[in-house]
C-alpha cells in the first residue's frame, strides 16, 4: 500500500518522463507526419498517469502491463502512427513500472538538464512556438510536485501555518518568462540559425584558406616514364604480374573516421557499464536502515555532484539556533537506537520514545516563521542537555 507521498512522488516522476518521451519525438511528427499532438498526448499520459497508480496501490505493479494494449488503442484512435502509438505505450508503462520499483527517488537533477538540452535541440528543428509549453510544464510539475510531497508529511495542524504563496510566485515568475519567451521565440530561434550558419561559414572560410596556403608550395611534376613503343604496347609484363594492395592506404579516409568512430563509441560504452556496475555495487553496500540517516546526507552534501538540487535551498540544512538544537538533537538521539524513522514526523517520534520535551519554540520557528525570545532557546536547550544525559 502506498502513501499518499509516495503517490505524489510517482506521479510527478512519471508525468517528467512521459514530458521527455514526447520531446524526444517531436522533431519526428513536424517533419515525417505534420502535425504535433500537443494536447492529446497531455491528457493521455494525466489520465493513464492517475489509472497506474490506482492499480498500483491496488495490486502489484506488475499489473500496469496490462494497460499497455489500451494506451496503445488510444493512441491509435486519436490517429497516431501505428508505431508512435506502439513505442508510447511500451515506453510509458516501462518507465512507470521503473520508478514504482524505487523506494526512494530523486532524478529531479536528470530531468532537468535532460529537458534543457532537449528544448534546446527542438527549438533549431522545429518550427513552432508552442514546443515551449511542454519545458513550461515540466518545471512546474518538478516544483510543484517537489514541494507538495514534502508539505504532505507535515501535521495537519502545523500544514495550516505554511506560506503556499511561494509556489505561487514561482509559478507566476516562470509563467511570465514563458510567455516572453514564446512572444520572442522566432526571434531567437532566427538569431541562433544566424549564429550557427555564421560559425559554419566561418569554419568553411578557415579551411579555404588553408587551402590557399597549399597553393604557394611547389609539387614535383609528375608522368609516365619514358618507354620504348614495344615497351609501351605491351606494358612491360607489368600487368601480368601479382600486385600487391595495402588496405589501409587504399581504402577511403571516411572508411577509416568510420571504424574509428565505432571504436571509441564502444570504448565509451564499456567505460559507462563499467561505471554503472561500480555505482551499483557501492549502493548494494550500503547498510540499510529504517531510520534517518543523517551522516550520509552531510557527507553527500555538495559533494560528487556536477548539479545541485534547484530546490535544496528551500530545505537546506538548518541556520535558526533553535532548529540547530532539535537537528543535532535529533542526530544525537539516533546514535543511541533513538532515532525518528523515516516515516514519522517530529510530533509521531517524541511521542513514541516519550522524550519530555516542548517544541513550541521550535514550531513557532519551523512553520510560523515567528520569533523566539531567549529564554524559550534557554528552556529548550536545558531539556535537551537533560534528554542526552539520560541516552
């Protein structure tokens, strides 16, 4: 059974992915079939998106194989290609089977610059302004998905407290920049076709005048050599002789850039399967544990990682005095079998290892963002200090 966070994750993981699939295809329906299904292919993968995971908090999720010929059927009804409509429903119910097999997922990073490079490169091949709706809406989904699977694990209570505007504001800040965007977008899908031919151009230029430089140098004149009439009717025996052939300086120089291509394009497979056997054999390592584990978030944090998070500084590790005191609490506590679980709120594990403790002055900073005077940071760092010497 799943949790109504764990729903939320699934579903925002999954409409990011099914976004990508469709980037990807994109340049494919301008170009071979003339006309892209913007808002079919939408309410496609909102509604399948919410019947997978119905099934799935149901049954095993296994059982979302079996909504693959449907997917596939609606495709086809609303006159996809055959085999669009065959890949979609193949890909849409793998990548949601794969991230349903994640206990923990967070590829927010990945789809990010997956869908960067990708509105990038559609941009140049198509034709069509409204190829920016689909960037538009993943970053929307990837922050609004964020922040409420997060929000969900608080007290009810305390979630009444917490300012929605910023969601608000950022949606409307990046709706902004996307409208401005799609106004200018001839303009400045034009000025990068002027800058790309420019740089071509100029590289042509480069390699004409090197050319030219070849010029100036003085090549031996070369010819037959001299023969005799007889010689030169009967070629000498020359032809009637076995001659020998080097592949290499006979063959062409696109033959060889070919194979070398080959060559290092396998050489980069196997560095990437050997990394990813690595990585998977260091993650199987890894002790498993139910409760929060907090050493490893520090030592990961900013570190190995070429893109941080975009929302970690919205939950950042703590600065306010008073949640410094429950946070280093809180690490203290679980180095002595005491730890909060992952599934528990603050609230849910005091109450279970009945710590005699008054987290007014942290709730007033934790979610109403109020101020403390000295003497609650005094009584609660008295209590705290009290706690640790009984763990």
């Amino acid at each position: 059974m799943q949790t109504n966070q764990s729903m939320i994750t699934y579903a925002y993981h999954f409409l990011s992915e099914a976004i990508i699939i469709f980037l990807i295809t994109i340049p494919i329906f301008y170009h071979k079939y003339e006309f892209v299904p913007y808002g079919s292919y939408l309410a496609v993968i909102v509604v399948f998106g919410f019947l997978f995971l119905l099934i799935s908090n149901k049954v095993k999720y296994g059982w979302n194989i079996v909504l693959a010929p449907v997917l596939f059927g609606v495709f086809y009804i609303l006159d996809y290609p055959i085999i669009i409509a065959a890949a979609f429903a193949v890909l849409l119910v793998w990548r949601f089977i794969n991230i349903r097999k994640e206990a923990l997922i967070h590829r927010e990073n990945h789809y990010i610059v997956a869908t960067l490079l990708l509105t990038a490169v559609v941009s140049i091949l198509v034709h069509d302004s409204l190829v920016m709706l689909y960037p538009f809406l993943q970053f929307v989904i990837l922050f609004l998905g964020y922040i409420f699977s997060q929000v969900y694990v608080v007290n009810s209570n305390d979630r009444k407290q917490i300012n929605y505007r910023l969601p608000l504001y950022f949606v409307g800040l990046l709706a902004v920049g996307a409208g401005i965007f799609f106004v200018i977008f001839d303009s400045v899908r034009n000025t990068v076709l002027s800058l790309t031919q420019g740089i071509l151009n100029g590289a042509g230029a480069a390699l004409r005048g090197g050319s030219d430089l070849l010029s100036f140098f003085t090549v031996k004149e070369r010819g037959w050599p001299k023969q005799t009439p007889e010689e030169a009717k009967h070629g000498d025996g020359y032809w009637d002789e076995l001659q020998q052939f080097n592949v290499i300086e006979g063959g062409s120089i696109l033959l060889i850039a070919g194979v070398s291509v080959i060559l290092l394009v396998a050489l980069g497979v196997i560095i990437y399967s050997l990394i990813k056997r690595k990585k998977r054999n260091s993650d199987a390592s890894v002790e498993k544990s139910d409760a929060v584990s907090y050493g490893s978030l520090m030592d990961r944090n900013g570190q190995g990682q070429i893109l941080k998070n975009p929302f970690k500084k919205y939950f950042k590790k703590p600065s306010h005095p008073i949640r410094k005191l429950v946070y280093q609490f809180e690490k203290k506590a679980s180095k002595s079998n005491n730890g909060r679980m992952a599934s528990e709120t603050l609230e849910d594990w005091i109450a279970r290892t009945r710590f005699n403790l008054n987290f007014d002055s942290y709730q007033k900073v934790r979610y109403g963002l109020k101020e403390v005077t000295d003497e609650e940071l005094k009584e609660l760092k008295l209590q705290l200090k009290e706690i640790e010497t009984k763990l």
